[in-house]
C-alpha cells in the first residue's frame, strides 16, 4: 500500500473516530446533565458542529475528510478515486466510527457495546436519514464547486448541526 493512501487512510480512521466519539460522548453526556430532551438535542448538535469543524480542518488536506461511505461513494464515482481507495476509505471508516462508539460508551463507565433502547426502524426515520444525507452532498459539492475550500468545513458542520432539528432522526446522514 502506498505511504500517501496509508496517511489517508489513518486519516479517516481517526477522522471518523473522533466524530462518533463526539457525537455518542456528547449524547451520552447531555443524557447525565439534563432531562430536558431539547437541551440535550441542543447540547448534542453544539458538540458535533464543533467537533466535526475541528476534524475538517485538521484532515481535510490529508484525505479529504471524508468520514461517511456516502462522501467517498461520491467522490469514486465524481472525482475519480480507485476502487481500492474507495473501498480502503469505507473500511478505515466503518472502523473508526464502531471504535469511536466503544471509546465513547468506556469513558462513561457503559458497557462497551450494547442495544440500544432506542427504535430506529421505523420508515419515517430512514426517509430522514436519506434526506439529511442527500442535504449533506448537496452542501458539499456546493461548496467545493465554488472552489472556495476553506467554507466547507463550517458548511458542513452548520449543515449537520442544524440538521439535528429538521430530521426524525436527528440527522446521523452517515452509514457508517
């Protein structure tokens, strides 16, 4: 494997990491503080925006920042990475995210992995999960179209933080 792909790779890995850290620690964080489910929706959204700005910035030059198999989808299919790529980013992705939501669940003293209570099948939230997700393209290669880099990170933090309030689902727009 090339030196360049193995920096993009870990990249990603420790990209997507940090991402579901932030949004399960945050989660998990704003359930402790406060029982009120608008301020926890509202504490969550922060952290996330937050976070995932800081994680733009700090690897969008080394891999793209990519941190969702949907971005890398389009970018196989727009911008002409190889399959190996592709399928290399979605990999370090997949683990990164299930790694960063272990890491999130040990800190708070929770078992490592578990069910959640939560019910996630019904359609409602599956339609808003493809919604937040085709939003969340469509803000990226917006923006990158423009040729003006250096707004994606905050469009795309903003996009996602406030996407926590007009899905069902709270906007996750990430299948990894």
């Amino acid at each position: 494997m090339p030196d360049d792909l193995k920096k993009r790779l870990t990249a990603e890995f420790v990209g997507t990491f940090f991402l579901l850290l932030a949004v399960v620690g945050s989660g998990i964080m704003a359930e402790n503080l406060s029982t009120d489910v608008g301020l926890q929706l509202l504490a969550n959204s922060f952290a996330t925006a937050g976070a995932l700005t800081c994680l733009i910035l700090t690897f969008g030059r080394v891999s793209g920042a990519h941190f969702n198999p949907v971005v890398t989808l389009w970018a196989r299919l727009e911008e002409g990475f190889s399959n190996r790529a592709a399928c290399s980013y979605v990999a370090a992705q997949v683990a990164g995210g299930i790694l960063g939501v272990i890491a999130a669940n040990i800190i708070f003293d929770l078992d490592a992995v578990y069910w959640s209570t939560k019910d996630r099948s019904d359609p409602a939230l599956w339609l808003s999960e493809v919604i937040a997700t085709f939003g969340l393209l469509m803000v990226i290669i917006g923006v990158v179209r423009t040729r003006k880099d250096h707004w994606v990170a905050i469009s795309v933090a903003a996009y996602i933080g406030g996407a926590y309030f007009f899905t069902s689902s709270t906007s996750f727009a990430n299948p990894a």
